[in-house]
C-alpha cells in the first residue's frame, strides 16, 4: 500500500465513520421504528380479522413485498413531486423503508402471536380479561420473546439496505464514500473501508442481539431435589 493511498484512508474513515453515526443509524433507528409500528398494526388486523382492515393488511403486504425497495424509494422521491407532494431526502428514506419493512414484519408479529398457544388466551378470557388486557398482559409479552430475533435480523439488515438511501442523495455512509472515491480515484480501497464499516456496525448490533437473546430466553424450573 502506498504512502498516499494509506494517506487517504486514514482521513477518509473517520469522516464516513461520522456520517454512519449521525446519518445512517438514526436512518435505520427511525426507519426500524415506524416500519414496526406499522407491522404490529397489519399483523393484529388480520389476527383480528376486523373486515375491511384484513383485506388491506393482505394488499399492502403483497405490494411491498413484491416490489423493489429501490423502486419504492424513487417512487417516493422523484415520482411524488409529479402529484404535488414533494419530501426532503432523508425523510423520503425514512418513509419508504418504514413502509417495506413494515411489510415483512408484519409476518413476523403475525407469526409470533399465533405461535402463543390458544389455551392461554381462551384461559384469559375465562378469568375475566378483555381482549385488550389479553393482548398485552397475555399474549404479547410471550410473542415478543418469540419474535424478537427475526426482528433483530431485519434490523441488522436494514442498517445494510440504508446504502440504498444514496440513490436519492441522502449524503450517509456510503454516500460519503462515493464522494471521496470520485474525488481522490480511489474506489476500491474507498468501497473496501465502507464495507469494514458497516461490518463494525452490524457487528455491535449483533453482539446486542445475543446479549438480549440470553436474557429473553425462558429459564426452565430448577428440578426438585429427589425427583
């Protein structure tokens, strides 16, 4: 490696490391977020099966999850201003992966809570609890334990899929390396240190993932002494 190659890089790192910070992981935060809040809607609607809703949790589900999340982003930055409704790019970003992540989610949460067994919730009924209280005394706390690592993942993958915000010229992560490679020709080591960067992110989160894992998992009684 050369001495200006080696130059580059050490200045570059700690200028694409900062825009990860204040760019790109408040992006996947706020995204993960609201993509949340809106699968946990889809999935009690159709668990529910509140006419109508279900219908269009299904629908949404289909289209955001067979379309490109690329194509999803244009459509909300470039096709919108058409119709009047013109977005910023960050928000633009934030909207559109909340949306398809949202998608994919909601199956998780579907999933998980019908992963609880029905006899706790008939149980629960049984002793007085309204569908409400069953829901989040009940059945949600046991579906989250369930449901926690898939989310976890898509967390870890969105973090990895924010890259894509650079096509409508949110200036994050990767953006920033695309700027310096074209300014100082150097793509390859320029991509290569992005990657490592994102490695480093996507490795905390994982180190996270396993510490709540542990700490989510259900402790089995201790065996009585005898027996």
């Amino acid at each position: 490696m050369s001495e200006r190659l080696a130059g580059i890089l050490v200045s570059s790192f700690t200028r694409i490391l900062i825009h990860g910070i204040k760019v790109t992981i408040p992006l996947t935060l706020l995204s993960f977020v609201f993509g949340c809040i809106i699968a946990l809607f889809l999935a009690l609607v159709q668990i529910a099966n509140v006419k109508g809703l279900k219908q269009f949790a299904r629908f949404y589900i289909w289209v955001f999850r067979g379309t490109p999340l690329i194509v999803q982003l244009f459509i909300i930055f470039f096709g919108l201003p058409s119709v009047g409704i013109i977005l910023d790019a960050f928000p633009s970003a934030v909207i559109a992966f909340a949306l398809n992540l949202g998608a994919y989610n909601a199956e998780i949460f579907r999933s998980a809570i019908q992963a609880v067994p029905e006899g706790q919730t008939e149980a629960a009924y049984m002793v007085g609890l309204s569908y409400r209280q069953t829901m989040t005394r009940i059945v949600m706390p046991q579906a989250f334990r369930i449901a926690f690592p898939p989310l976890f993942n898509s967390l870890i993958g969105l973090t990895k899929d924010t890259s894509l915000a650079s096509s409508i010229t949110v200036v994050e992560l990767f953006t920033t390396a695309q700027q310096i490679a074209a300014r100082t020709y150097e793509p390859f080591a320029l991509y290569c240190e992005a990657a490592v960067i994102y490695l480093m992110i996507c490795t905390v989160l994982t180190w996270i993932q396993n510490y709540f894992e542990k700490r989510l998992v259900w402790n089995a009684p201790a065996p009585v002494k005898g027996e």
